[in-house]
C-alpha cells in the first residue's frame, strides 16, 4: 500500500509539471470530534480527560480539470490529531498519504475522497508512559464543502470524516481512528 501511494503521487506531482495539465491546490484545517479504540475498546472510556476534541490538517495537489470535466486528481496529506487533555495528556496522530479525486457536481459544492497508506505518532505528557507509534496501516477520507471562491481562488467551508487502521509496534495492538470535523480550506483550482 505505501508503495502504491507514493506511485500515484509521483505520477500526479509528475503531471502537474506538464505542460498540458493545470495545477490543483488546497490547504487548510478545521476541528471537530473523534473516537480512538485499541483493539476494539474505546479508550476514552479508560481515560479521565476535562477536554477531548480533534484537529484535522489537509493539504492536496493534483491536477485538473481532466478533459474539461471539473475533476482533478490528487495527492492527499491529511492529519487527524486527537487530543486529550487533563492531569495526563494524550495526543493520539494518525497521518494519510494517498491518492485522491475532488469533484465539483455544481459550481459551488466539491466533493472529495482519497484512501491511502496510514501511520501514527502518538505522544503523552507523562514521561513513565511508552507511547508506541505504527508499523503499517491504511486510512481514506472523504469530505464535502461549499465553495465561495471566485475564479481560480476558492474558500471551502465544510466537513469531512476520517478513519484509521493501524497496528501499532512491538504491542501489534489494533489503532482505530475516526474522525467528523468541520473545516475552512483555500483552494486554487483552474475553472474552465
């Protein structure tokens, strides 16, 4: 799987250099709510968190419009960060890297979705605690936005879900991870 994604980013970023295809781009992030299970069991349920919330970070780029149909292909680096915060603090990270479509049924709605090769960086703020990272794992995510840009610039305002599979190192637990957020992006996307 991590071979295939960064297959399919290299012919994406290699096409957006073309001459003939034109450049997709957006960044930007937005907040909302997550729940992590190790090996099936919601670990909110064991930790005595005052605040629980997640940060979701996106960027993408591709290329597009394909043969004057407003969809572009691209290359997705997503972020879900779910944060507990207390006497302890967690942060539970899981990354995607992957290939991804955006289309634009109407004008003003996009619609995207990417799948892709998955991993964690967990940390805490208890130095006792081993924290362990990921040795594989996929992810997909899919998103939905109105766009109020005009022209080639656009501003996304919208939600997306996230989900993580990974197992992580030396304890071969199960990491699941999923996310709904409500996020502001900037796009730049040729309009034909």
């Amino acid at each position: 799987m991590k071979r295939l994604s960064i297959l399919a980013i290299f012919t994406i970023v290699s096409l957006s250099l073309s001459a003939q295809a034109a450049l997709y781009f957006d960044v930007g992030g937005g907040l909302g709510t997550a729940t992590t299970k190790i090996d099936g069991e919601d670990i909110s349920d064991s930790l005595d968190s005052d605040i629980e919330f997640a940060v979701d970070i996106n960027a993408k780029v591709g290329v597009g419009p394909i043969a004057n149909i407003p969809v572009y292909l691209v290359a997705d680096l997503g972020v879900c960060r779910h944060n507990y915060y207390a006497l302890i603090d967690y942060n539970l990270v899981s990354y995607l890297i992957g290939p991804g479509l955006v289309v634009y049924p109407f004008p003003a709605l996009q619609i995207s979705g990417s799948a892709g090769y998955s991993w964690t960086a967990n940390e805490t703020s208890a130095t006792y605690l081993t924290m362990y990272d990921s040795e594989s794992g996929y992810a997909y995510n899919v998103s939905a936005a109105f766009d109020f840009g005009k022209r080639n610039n656009g501003f996304l305002l919208g939600a997306r879900y996230f989900y993580s599979n990974n197992t992580l190192e030396t304890s071969k637990a199960e990491q699941e991870t999923s996310m709904i957020s409500i996020f502001a992006k900037y796009a730049y996307r040729h309009k034909k």
